[in-house]
C-alpha cells in the first residue's frame, strides 16, 4: 500500500467525527487539540511526533505504528495499543489520562510514562525493563508475569504488584508505596 507522506505539519483543532483524518505517514508532525474520539486511526503511521491535549479515547488503533512519539495531556480512554504495530513502538506520556486501556504483551522498553492516570490498565506479560513510571497512578492496574526489572516506580502510587508473578529485579520504588509490593499477603502495616 503506498501511503501518502505528510512531514513537519501542525495540525490543530482536528474534529473526525466531523472529518476523517487521512490514512497516511505522518513525521515530524504536532497536533494541538483534536478530537480522534471513537476514530478509526487504522494503519496510519506516526514517527517523531507530538500530540497535545487530544482526545483518542475508544480509538481504534490496529496496525497503527506509534514510533518516538510524545502524548502530552491527552485524554486516551479504553485504547487497545496491544493491536498497534509493535515495530519500533516508542511512545512517552506526561499528564495522560489512559484508563482502561490495554498493553498486553508489548515491548514497552523504549517508553516514558510520567504523571499519568493508568488506573485499570493491563500490563499483563508486557515488557517495561527500564521504563520510567515516574508520578503514576496505578489503582487497579493489572501486573502479571510482567517484566519490571530495572523499572522506575518513584513517586508511582496505588499500584499492587505481585513479586511472586513479576520479575523486579533491581527496579526502583518510593516511601510509603512500596508496600504495595505486600498487598497479596493481606498483612496490616501500622506505622
């Protein structure tokens, strides 16, 4: 499929229930407050690109390809990024809300999550070694036989992470959130 090659573009206040955003490659491109709401995002391309304050809650983003690319205060409810292409997947998220959304199984190594809200989030066999996850909420989030090692948790709360399930090895945790790490044994911490 030859894709139509769209570089070092702004684009701002894109509505697609209104009108649909082109299937297409797009580098080097910012986007300023559009509505990707319930869009059809699948197969377009996105490499060295920023999106800021954008909504693409219930997207659908098979086979879309996410490649060093920045979410600043976006609203990204319900996203299934499992189902993105998973070449060269870099993303970082700073003051994103992702609720409900899915990384099931991705490599996630290359990845930045910073003050974001990942409450509900399945992160189920994904493989965050050496992601930073500064600043995070993680209530009800989902950890299992997910690779954490070297993963940077400081200042990350409400997170419940089994050791038994997840390999930690040398990852990074902050007072008072790490008992979060005990929550299986359902013991009561008194200070």
């Amino acid at each position: 499929m030859n894709f139509k090659y769209i570089d070092d573009q702004n684009f701002s206040n894109i509505d697609t229930s209104k009108d649909k955003l082109e299937v297409a490659e797009y580098e080097f491109c910012t986007f300023t407050h559009c509505n990707f709401a319930n869009s059809n995002l699948s197969g377009s391309r996105f490499s060295d690109c920023k999106f800021v304050d954008c909504n693409f809650s219930n997207s659908n983003l098979s086979k879309v390809s996410f490649q060093d690319v920045r979410f600043k205060n976006c609203k990204m409810l319900g996203l299934q990024f499992d189902s993105c292409n998973d070449f060269g997947f870099a993303v970082s998220f700073d003051e994103c809300h992702l609720e409900h959304s899915i990384f099931f199984k991705m490599k996630l190594s290359r990845s930045i999550f910073k003050n974001s809200q990942l409450q509900f989030v399945d992160f189920t066999e994904a493989d965050l070694k050496g992601v930073k996850l500064t600043g995070c909420n993680f209530k009800n989030a989902t950890f299992q036989n997910t690779n954490l090692e070297k993963a940077d948790f400081r200042e990350a709360k409400n997170y419940s992470i089994d050791p038994e399930q997840n390999r930690l090895k040398g990852a990074k945790f902050s007072l008072p959130s790490v008992i979060g790490l005990l929550d299986k044994f359902q013991i009561e911490i008194h200070n």
